[in-house]
DNA sequence: AACCATACTTACATAAAAGTAAGTGACTTC
DNA sequence: GAAGTCACTTACTTTTATGTAAGTATGGTT
C-alpha cells in the first residue's frame, strides 16, 4: 500500500471506498440497496416467490406503477432480481430473487419481526 | 367487531393501522422508526454502548449537527433510545439505548454484515 | 475582556424521492 | 372496429429529506 494512501485512510478513520462514494458503516451500503420506501417491501414479496408485476401491485396497494417499475428496476441493477419478460400477448413478466438478493433474507426477516413486534406495542398503548 | 369493520378489512387484506396510518407490510413500521438516511447508522452506534453528541459526530464524519439533532430526537421520541443532560459546563448530554431499541440488534446486525458482504463483492469485481 | 467548549436552534436553500395522470404497443375478445 | 389486457413510459408536480451557515447559552480559562 503506497504512504498516501495510508496517511488518507488514517485521516478519514475507517471507511469504505467504492469509486466516488464513501461509508462510515456498511449500514450504509445496505441502504444504497434496499433504502427508500419500497425496495425492501418489494423485496421482501419476491423472496417469498417470484411475482409478475401486477400481483406486486395488489400485494403492495399503495405503490404507483411508476415507482414499481423503477424500484424493480433498481433492485435489478444491484442484481438482487432478476426480470424475465414472457413473448405473451398480453406481456407476462416475472421478478425473481436471485442468489445474491436471497442472502437478503435475514435482514427482510429480522425487519418484518421488529415491525410486527413495534406494532403490537403501540396497538397496545392508547 | 363490528360487521362494518369486518368489511373494511376484507376489502383492503391483510393490512395493519394505527390512527391515520396503513401499513401492508411489518417492514413498513420498522421504516417509520429506523427509515431514511442516518436513524440507522445512529441507532447502531448507540447500540454498541452510551454515547454523546460529539462522539457520534466523530463516529459519522458526514452528517451534520442539524442532522443529528434531529434524527436523535426523532429515535426518542419513538423510545429506541433515551437522553440525558448532565448539568455540566460544557454541557455533556449522553444518548443510550433503551430496552425497546436494543430489540433492533438483529436488525441491525443483519444490515451490517449484509452491508460488508456486499461491499467485498463490490470490491472483487471491477 | 476575549476566547474556548458543548450541544444545540433557526432560517433558509437545495436536492432527492415520490406521486399524478395520461399515453403506448401488441394482440384478443366482443 | 371498439374495447380490454398487461407492463410499462413520459412529462410534470408535489412533498419530503437533507444540507448550509450563522447564531445562542452557559460558564470556565487566559
């Protein structure tokens, strides 16, 4: 490792480096994957079994068309799904989780549980 | 329950509210707590054992005070964790953890280490 | 008296995320 | 041939989140 290179690590404490983008955590780098409103409600629905577009969209009610499409498109980048498009009239498409996107799985688990158990306390309360 | 309730649920699934609030998924309540850029990263470190204001300014280089005041008030007043002002000159104020918001550990610890997993995949490609 | 430290607060500005609504294409059924 | 299905796209608007910079209070130190 050359001195300057060091001497910056030093300086900045310990960080992780890709390219143009700086972590202080790898909390962090979890949530350029699955941070925002939806990609982890997404994600969480595909581990459970591959899903077609509009079964997403009656699964997670709230959500537009646009920012379906674009947080599965999202979640395709960093290779967590995988889209298949059917040659069908009309177009059939399918969202898988890949073998990278599965590992996931204890993070969607361990969010699911604390949400539930949240829940239950406040519904408890007033 | 009454049947007009009853109605209500059937008509919109299996969804979860409190007060105003709907949720189709336990993910989506733990968003409302741990959700956006920096409640995470704070909770975390605060997770690893009491710590000031200036410390974690230390611990999270790029965030600023209005940041962390605000995120820090916000993981309060969802009771992750508690504040204690010592009457000191300087002031010292102590952020710790609280019973309920060392449940997110596994939480946390999941997005940590998928976090680094995923950074080292990253880093072996390009 | 001037300066230091800590932990903020405030007003304001910018950027990023999310939402709305309308439209597209290819083929099927009515 | 009009209407419907599905999975989008596009242009645009609104909302939410995040950031900047300056200021505050208390009292101790030089």
């Amino acid at each position: 490792m050359a001195i300057s290179e060091q001497q910056a690590k030093m300086a900045e404490g310990k960080r992780l480096v890709q390219g143009d983008k700086v972590y202080s955590t790898p909390i962090e780098v979890t949530l350029e994957v699955i941070g925002g409103k939806w990609k982890s409600v997404i994600a969480y629905h595909i581990i459970q079994g591959p899903q077609r577009f509009s079964e997403l969209k009656r699964l997670i009610p709230d959500i537009n068309e646009k920012m379906l499409t674009q947080q599965l498109r999202e979640l395709e980048r960093n290779e967590v799904i995988t889209r298949t498009v059917f040659a069908e009239v009309p177009p059939r498409v399918e969202y898988r989780i890949t073998e990278h996107g599965a590992s996931l799985q204890p993070v969607l688990e361990a969010m699911c549980l604390w949400g539930r158990g949240h829940w239950q306390q406040l519904a408890a309360k007033p």
